[in-house]
C-alpha cells in the first residue's frame, strides 16, 4: 500500500465567524494518485483545496503532508513544502512573459531552472516554443497550461488544481484533463477539484463526492460513475 502523501481528517473550516463551509470533510491521496472532487455548487469543493492549501480558516481537524501536520500553514511554506496550487482565475501574471511566469514559479529555487525547466516543457512542448511571449495575450487554455506549468516548476509532491476546466471550450477542456493526466502519469500526486463531473470521474484513479461540506460518497472513478446514487444526485442525465 502506497503512503498517503495528504491526509484531512474531520476537516470544519469557513470563511466567516461561526459559519463553516466544511462539516467533517475528509479525504487521503495516495502517493502518485490523481483524486477528483465532484458535488453540487456550493458543496465546499473549492474551500477543501483552499483550507488544505492554508487560504481558509480551519476550525477543527487537520491536514498532513507526508505524515507532517501542516494544518494553516502560510501558502509560501506550503509550496517549500512541495504543495502546489492552481486556483481556477487570476493564476498568471499576464505582464509577464511565459518564461518569466515559470521563474516566478521557482523563485525558492532559482538553482533548479534549467533542470525544472527541461521537466516542464517536456510534458507541456508548446511553452518551449514561446517562451518570450507575454502571457497576458494568449488565449484561456494556454493561460492554464502556464499556470500549471509554473506550479510544477517546485517539483511539488501534490498538485491542488481548482476547476482546471472552468470556462474553456469543449475541445479546450478535453485538453485541460489530458493535460492533468500526463501531470500525473510524470509522477505527481494530483487532487482535483472539477464541474466536469462525468469527465473528471473517467480520469482519477478515485474520486469524492462533497455534498454540505463533507464527503457523501467516495470510491474508485470507475465505482462512482456506475453508482445508481451517485448517477442520480449529482451526475444526472450526464451518467446516464
């Protein structure tokens, strides 16, 4: 059994006083694994990666990395620590070139560039290609390549990526999950949270389903995607 590189346990966080968001969550990524997070809006999906990544106020429970208590912690700790986020808007610099968008991934470890560098552009060839392009005028599924790309260059051990296929294309969305795909296939441990419940499901090794800040259902994608309930709550005519 591989080990679990996170682990929420009983997780309660929100953002307001006495208002919780999270009512128990829980949830383990295994190392190496691709986790997607499904549920109805407003189920807390997206809080669950801010409170793991230390963006939310985390009232009761707790959140290990590697068997190491990092509940809270600050997210410039979080991503020394090898925990990568990438929030589903907002997550480039648009001022900035491709190239420069990647250094500011690595500001922590200037020393691993070229060998960071090498890694990225070998799963994502297009960012070599244009490199001294400002990011600020490519199109919303190359920001989220870069985005990614920028996160990987810390060499994380897991991945946090909030709704990577949020308002792209339908053949811009299908390239986001191959994307997350390959991120995982290199060896990155990836929890994903997603709108796209069909598709996310057909790709993680195990998925969650949230519903009231904590987690209802939880099992193999496979499992998931053939559950009568699962079907019927939250996929809809989508699992048919």
């Amino acid at each position: 059994m591989a080990e679990n590189v996170v682990e929420v346990t009983d997780l309660y966080a929100g953002y307001l006083p006495g208002v919780n968001i999270l009512n128990g969550a829980n949830l383990t990524a295994a190392k190496g694994e691709l986790i997607g997070i499904i549920g109805p809006n407003g189920a807390g999906k997206s809080t669950l990666l801010k409170a793991i990544f230390g963006q939310v106020k985390v009232r009761e429970g707790g959140v290990r990395l590697n068997g190491e208590d990092i509940t809270g912690l600050r997210a410039n700790k979080l991503v020394a620590k090898g925990v990568g986020f990438i929030p589903q808007t907002n997550n480039v610099f648009p001022s900035l070139t491709i190239e420069e968008n990647l250094q500011m991934g690595l500001y922590q470890k200037p020393k691993a560039y070229a060998e960071r560098l090498e890694f990225v552009t070998g799963i994502f060839s297009e960012l070599g290609k244009r490199l001294k392009q400002r990011a600020g005028s490519l199109s919303g599924g190359e920001r989220q390549m870069v985005a990614m790309g920028r996160a990987l260059m810390m060499d994380p051990h897991v991945l946090l990526l909030d709704e990577p296929s949020a308002g792209l294309s339908p053949v811009r969305q299908d390239e986001a999950f191959i994307r997350v795909s390959e991120i995982n296939k290199a060896g990155v441990t990836c929890i994903m949270v997603e709108q796209n419940a069909r598709r996310c499901l057909q790709i993680c090794d195990r998925g969650y389903v949230l519903d009231q800040g904590k987690d209802a259902y939880t099992g193999t994608g496979r499992e998931l995607l053939n559950d009568p309930k699962v079907i019927g709550l939250y996929l809809g005519t989508l699992g048919a």
